[in-house]
C-alpha cells in the first residue's frame, strides 16, 4: 500500500501514516490491465459518482483548513486509502514493449548525440521583434522601475524602499542571447551604477534567488565566455553584486532548521516568516534556490551557500516524503512538512525541477539527487497521473487532503487539477531521459522507465497544448479534467474552465507565462520533432494577436474564452526572461546555448554545467 507520513502543525508531536492512492491491489498496471481496468471503472461509474459527490461535500467541508493547512487539525488517518482509490480517476500506467507505438517517427534522427538542429531564422527574428516591442517599452516608460504597467505606461517598485532591478537583471542573459548589444549595454550601466541591494524592506526570498541572484549570476557566465572582450570585460561587475546580493540571502537561512525564511531583509539580513501562511515555507520556495548558491559557491570558492542550500535537500529527504512526492508546506520552526496538498504546480513545481538539475548542473557528480528525481517522477507516475475518458490526454492531478465523508477520518481526495506552472514537467521527463543532453537517445529502443517517463512527458506536453485550445489559442492560468465519474460530460469533454466566482477572475486568465513553451524547446532539442515548433509558433501567434499593446510592450489577458480579450495591465518579468527567450531558442540552432553544457535555472536562467571541486557526504550517499 503506498502512503505517506504527515506531519501535524507545528507544535504537535505525532506522526501519522496517509495512504496514497494507486491501484487497490498496489501493483503495477500493463496496457491490458489498463484497458481492463477501464472497463471495470465503467461498471464501476454509479459507484464512483455516488462516492465522488460525497468526497466532494468532504472537500467543500475541509475547505478552509486546505487554505490554510496551518491550522489544520492532527491527520487522523485510517481507512483513506478505500476512498482514495475508488474516486481517483488515475490509473498507473506500465507501458509494455509488446504494445509500443512507434514513438517518434523514424525518419527523424535523435538531435541528442549531435545532429545539429537549424534555426528557422524567420520565426527566430519574429520572436526576436517581439522582445525588442516589450522592451523598448519598458525603457520608454519604467526604465529602472521593478515592474511594467503596459496599459497605464507606467512603472512601480516591490516595495517603497526602491528598485532592486527586478525586470532589467531579470533580462540581462536574455539580452546576450538574443544579440541586443546596445540594449544589453544600456542594462549594464544601470545596474553598475544604479543597482543597490541596501534597501530596508522584505522582499521574497526565492524570487530574489531566482530572477536577481539567478539573472546576475548568468550574465556573468555568459558575459565571461562572450567572444567579444569588452563584453568579457563586464563579468566582474556581475559577480560582485552577486555575492553582495547572496551575502543577504544568507540571512534567510537563520530559522532553527536551516530551512529559509520566505522573506528576507536586504538590509538588516533578517528572515522572515512568511505572514500570509502562518510562517511555513513552500516546498518549492525553500527547495528552488539551490542551482543558484551552488553556482555561486563554485565562482567564489566559499562554500557558504552551497551548505546552506544542500541542507534543505538533506531535511526534505530525511523528512515525511513518499514515493518521492510531498506536501507543499514545510515548516522551518522544526523542519517538518505540515498538513497540506501534493501537487506539482503553485508551491510545489520547481522542487522536482531543481532535482534533476541539480544532478545535471554538477556533470553528474551528486547521485542523491538523480536518486530523489528517479523516486519523485516513481511517485508522480503513481499518484498524480491522470487519463482523460474522451481523449486519453494524459495530465496531472492534486492530492488535497481531506475527510472520509462516512466517518470523517483524514485522506487523500484526488482532484484533476492542473496549474498551467505543470508545464514544465513534459520537458523535464525529456531532459531526464537524455541526462541533460548528454546521453545519445534512440526514441525507438527505451528501457521501460524511459519509455514510462517519455510518454508522461509527451503526453503532458500535448495536453498542455490541448488547455490552448480555446477562442484565443491561450491556455488558462488552471485547468480542470473531466473526472471519469462525471459520465456525461467525460464522454463529451476532456476539460474545462472553472466558471468565475464571485467576480474572482485566476483559472481563466493567462499572464504570459512559460512553462509550455519551455517544455516545447526542451522537447524540440531532445527529439528534433519538427512538431514542437509548430506547436511553439502557433502559441507565439496567439500571444502576438491577443497579448501585444499597441503603445509597446505585451500584457496577460483576463480570460482565454473571450474574444477580444481584457488585457490585464501587467507585464510579468518573466516574459523577458523566459517565454521569449524559450521561444527564442526553440526557432534558434541547437549550437547555440547547447543542453549538454548548461542548465536553466527555474526562471530560464542560462549557467553552466561545472565539475564540483567541493562534495558533500549527504551527495553521494
Ligand atoms: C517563474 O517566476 C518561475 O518559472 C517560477 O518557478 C514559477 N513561476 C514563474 C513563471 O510562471
């Protein structure tokens, strides 16, 4: 029976065991069984029914403690895995070599092991006009500024302590990738003479890690190995706010678990607490900030922040994860997970991300970490892998935790949802397969894990695309999949939008967001099929149509459905520094930023694949 520990809120000693869902008999499926198993979940359908509108009433009951796992009461468990079971629409899938489809055709040579991939120089430069339109707006109209308001022209800072160059170190490596020199100049001066990180405010601490630490730490990578020397001249200049900046950072680091504080003071270097959810960090948040110190331990030879960032991963693994997967709450009082949902978008994504770049950004070098990715993607496939009625789209889904309805004991209810942040995890099973682009990969002739994991990763990525399939051609912020219980409606449709309520506009809007097109770029690189161009080019003209503001510069959208759309009057950081530069580089040549030599950290920044001088115990164990 599979089943994971979860902790209480802190402060409550007892540990107790929650059964996962997986097939009752909790062995694996191969296609026939699978197939068997639909039939018997049809038979099975008034049951389901009956039993999901019961879980359902469970959830709407539950529903203020899943917001606020925090004050959830002690996980009493017993009986979960029954409900589990019988309402999950999942099944585990085992795809058999008998019944292989071919999975890419043969004709297309695997580009892993270098066949050279050639840009398509028209798409290229289209991606390319349509970061110079953001751009250039930027500059006109908030040059310095955090963020850029589109709509209003206008810019605004995070908080009232000033810039801390959240969109123009956010888009330096972008700008040496797409060859905007004097742009990239102009980002340069600023940041060398008007940048400072002694601003007396809280400011989050991953998304300072990722997009500042993360932005500086790139441009010094690749300004160090540009071919022009008085580009190569600025590499120092990035560095040294790096370690200025990551000498903050530190600070985040001082709760009595080691685990990092969801704020942090740039000033007085204290962390803290997270105020919106009781001071438990993210899993995501707490676990996404290790590519970034290592590099830097690596550059500067103070190994510092490589120990502060690798004992997060030692307290993750020593601590209540199952079959790889955990909740998205961690507390770092005690360094214990709290009761509250598994899921692998808001929260919890870039956690199974960094995993395998960790093994990857090492040259392989760290095992622990390949092992806790090849356990966690083991427990993805198991738990949170959904199949569509209609279509057989595959997709992921949510584990919330829940009450029995019968007798009110604590379980899992599964809920197909998926945050289109899921995205990225179709290139990641890709980028697994071939190890970063080290490994020659015929598609043809996988071993059985390979073959588990490329369609998981294919098939996330085709229904990613599919939740594009809308009056816009946009996917939504989330996207719900038809349960196979709901017999009606699963026969007719795949998914759907959540209807808006109470004027709540979040599932339906699209803020420029990346993930699928990382994926796309990822998948292009890893297999050459021409289709993840396509795929790409026809979200690139969606967002061209609906997202581009007349005055410059490109804006979300409110709702995917509706034609013409409200722009929102928002141009996220990560447009720059992710959407068009995975765009970008998916039109570009394989030469160019090769996957074999680099990882990207989770906002796309660029930073090289090194040999560790330094090891830890905890990496090879
Ligand atoms: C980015 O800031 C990062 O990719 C992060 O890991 C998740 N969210 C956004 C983009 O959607």
């Amino acid at each position: 029976m599979a089943e994971i520990r979860q902790r209480q809120a802190p402060g409550e000693k007892e540990q107790v065991k929650v059964p996962l869902p997986s097939d009752p008999k909790g062995k694996r499926l191969d296609k026939k069984e699978i197939d068997k198993k639909v039939e018997q979940i049809q038979t099975l359908n008034v049951v389901r029914l009956i039993l999901s509108l019961a879980g359902l009433g469970a959830v709407a009951w539950f529903g203020y403690k899943t917001l606020y796992p925090i004050l959830s009461t002690p996980s009493i468990i017993s009986d979960g895995e029954n409900l589990a079971t019988k309402i999950s629409s999942t099944s585990t899938h085992k795809f058999g070599k008998k019944n292989q489809q071919p999975l890419i055709s043969s004709e297309i040579p695997s580009p892993v092991g270098g066949i050279k991939l050639e840009a398509d120089i028209e798409k290229r430069q289209a991606v390319k006009d349509a970061f110079i339109w953001s751009w250039n707006a930027y500059e006109k109209y908030a040059w310095g500024s955090d963020e850029f308001s589109p709509l209003s022209q206008s810019g605004s800072n995070l908080t009232s302590a000033g810039g801390i160059g959240y969109t123009i170190v956010d888009s330096l490596d972008a700008l040496l990738v797409l060859d905007l020199i004097p742009e990239y100049e102009r980002a340069r001066d600023w940041c060398k003479n008007e940048l400072s990180f002694e601003k007396d405010a809280v400011f989050n601490t991953f998304e300072t890690t990722i997009r500042i630490l993360g932005g500086l730490l790139s441009a010094h990578y690749l300004t160090s190995v540009h071919t022009n020397p008085s580009i190569q001249k600025d590499a120092p200049i990035f560095l040294d706010l790096a370690v200025d900046l990551g000498e903050r950072l530190l600070g985040a680091f001082s709760s009595p678990s080691g685990l990092p504080w969801s704020g942090i003071n740039l000033v007085t270097r204290d962390g803290i607490p997270d105020r919106d959810n009781q001071g438990v960090a993210s899993l995501a948040e707490a676990a996404s900030l290790q590519l970034e110190l290592k590099y830097l331990s690596h550059l500067t030879g103070d190994y510092v922040y490589w120990k502060k960032a690798e004992r997060v991963s030692e307290i993750i693994r020593g601590e209540a994860v199952h079959d790889g997967i955990a909740p998205i709450f961690i507390s770092p009082m005690n360094g214990q997970f709290v009761a509250s949902e598994i899921r692998l978008g808001s929260r919890g994504d870039s956690y199974y991300e960094y995993l395998l770049k960790q093994w990857l950004q090492t040259d392989r070098e760290e095992p622990v970490y390949r092992d806790m990715y090849d356990e966690a993607m083991g427990g993805i496939k198991k738990h949170l892998i959904g199949q569509t009625k209609k279509s057989g789209l595959i997709f992921t889904q949510e584990l919330h935790p829940a009450r029995h309805p019968r007798d009110q004991t604590q379980t899992w209810q599964v809920v197909p949802k998926q945050d289109h942040l899921v995205c990225f995890l179709g290139g990641s099973f890709l980028l697994g397969i071939t190890e970063g682009g080290k490994r020659s990969i015929d598609w043809n002739d996988l071993d059985e894990a390979q073959q588990e994991d490329f369609v998981v990763g294919k098939g996330v990525i085709e229904s990613c695309m599919k939740t594009h399939e809308t009056a816009t051609g946009l996917a939504p912020e989330i996207a719900m999949f038809v349960q196979w219980s709901d017999e009606q409606r699963a026969a007719d449709e795949d998914w759907y939008i959540k209807p808006n309520l109470n004027g709540v506009l979040i599932d339906g809007r699209n803020i420029l967001r990346p993930e699928t097109v990382e994926s796309l770029f990822l998948a292009y690189r890893s297999t050459g099929d021409e289709q993840y161009r396509e795929w790409g080019w026809e979200v690139f003209q969606a967002f061209e149509k609906w997202c581009k503001v007349p005055s410059g510069g490109y804006a979300g959208i409110e709702d995917v459905q509706t034609v013409p759309p409200k722009q929102l009057d928002r141009m996220e950081t990560f447009w720059l520094a992710e959407t068009l530069k995975y765009l970008y580089l998916l039109f570009d040549d394989s030469d160019h930023i090769p996957l074999d030599k680099h990882i990207f950290n989770t906002e796309a920044h660029i930073l090289p694949v090194f040999k560790p001088e330094y090891i830890s115990p905890f990496a090879t164990s």
